[in-house]
C-alpha cells in the first residue's frame, strides 16, 4: 500500500493588520509496520527520549508535544544538551522528518510530560 502517512502543516500569523497564510500536506510510503505513540514523563536532567526497538532504523517523521501547562522542555541530538534544536514552551508541538533515531530531552523546574509519536519509514 502507498501514502499510508500524510502529514499536515500550517501557519498563520496576524500582526498589526499584515498576515501570512501558509499550508502544506503530502503523502508518504510506509514501508515497515511500526507506529509508536508514548507520553514520556521528562525530568530536568537530560534523558533519552524512548523509542521501541522494533522502529527500525530513522524514523520517517517524529512528533513531539508538550503536555505541560507551564514549563518548557528542550529537545536536543546529545545527552550534555549542547547540540538542543527545539525549545517546546508549555502546549507547543513539533514535527519533522529526523537524520537520527537518538533524541534527548530535558525538562525546565518541573517534569514535563512529552507526547512522542514516530512513524517507520
């Protein structure tokens, strides 16, 4: 079967009368079988995000969503959290197609919880 993953983004922003409008979908061929969705308690020391063995290799996308209602979590490619690429303030989510399968993620103050879905290539 062909084009079993179809993610969907979309931003709009409003400022002082100007706006920008901007969407885009398109459809993916899934090769293996694996879907994974967690919601991972994130403490504030650095910790590998967990993903399931059986999601071989890099995933096609990765998914990730802060749960919490004030604290931030940062998303980074080493566990010292020098290499961080996303900082998901409190509701805000993220997608994108990963060059890797090893993420670590470090909450700020207090545990966050972290959706994290991931989709096999």
């Amino acid at each position: 079967m062909a084009s079993e993953i179809r993610p969907v983004i979309s931003l709009e922003a409003v400022k002082n009368g100007a706006k920008i409008s901007l969407s885009h979908s398109t459809s993916i061929n899934m090769t293996g079988t694996c879907l994974y969705h967690n919601v991972q308690a994130i403490g504030t020391s650095a910790e590998v995000i967990a993903l399931p063995s059986d999601l071989s290799g890099i995933p096609s996308l990765i998914f990730f969503k802060n749960l919490d209602s004030a604290n931030y979590v940062e998303i980074a490619l080493d566990s010292g959290m020098s290499q961080v690429f996303a900082k998901l303030l409190f509701g805000q989510a993220m997608m994108m197609p990963p060059s890797t399968a090893t993420f670590y993620a470090r909450a700020n103050t207090a545990l966050v919880d972290l959706i994290v879905v991931a989709t096999e290539a």
